[in-house]
C-alpha cells in the first residue's frame, strides 16, 4: 500500500539580500531560499529547495511590510509570508 507525496508546507528558508523597498519596487528574490516539505499520511518525509513561486504584491505598494509567497505542485499550493 502507501500513499503517494503530498506538498505539506512551504517556509522562507533564507531571506532575500534585499529586504528593504519603496513603493513601485518589485520585489528581488535574490539570495532567498523557499523551502518545501512533502509528506505522506501526516509526516514530513522529504524538504526541497522550490522555485517558480510567485510572490505577490508585485510591484510592492506603499505600507506593505511583507510579501506573500505561493508555490503550487502535486495538485496543492502552499503560501508563507
């Protein structure tokens, strides 16, 4: 038997270099690590460094402190911040 990997979490392994901006910015991923954890029946069995999330506001607006991150795959999406 055994299920099959599903996409369990995802979390903000390394920051960017750049964490700083001002309104119209777009955001630079440079130097940030997204890390996904894949499981089967509830336990973590295998973590992944992901790419090809979004990242979203893009470009950043005035008073936005943080970006959310998407990342889908295996038919699931996980988003951090």
């Amino acid at each position: 038997g055994g299920g099959s990997l599903s996409l369990v979490k995802i979390e903000v392994t390394t920051p960017p270099n750049k964490t700083s901006y001002l309104a119209g910015d777009t955001f630079n991923p440079a130097g940030m690590v997204v890390t996904a954890s894949y499981g089967m029946d509830g336990v973590i069995v295998t973590t992944a460094e992901v790419t090809g999330y979004q990242v979203t506001p893009n470009p950043l607006t005035d008073e936005v402190t943080e970006v959310t991150i998407t990342y889908s795959e295996l038919g699931e999406t996980c988003q951090t911040t």
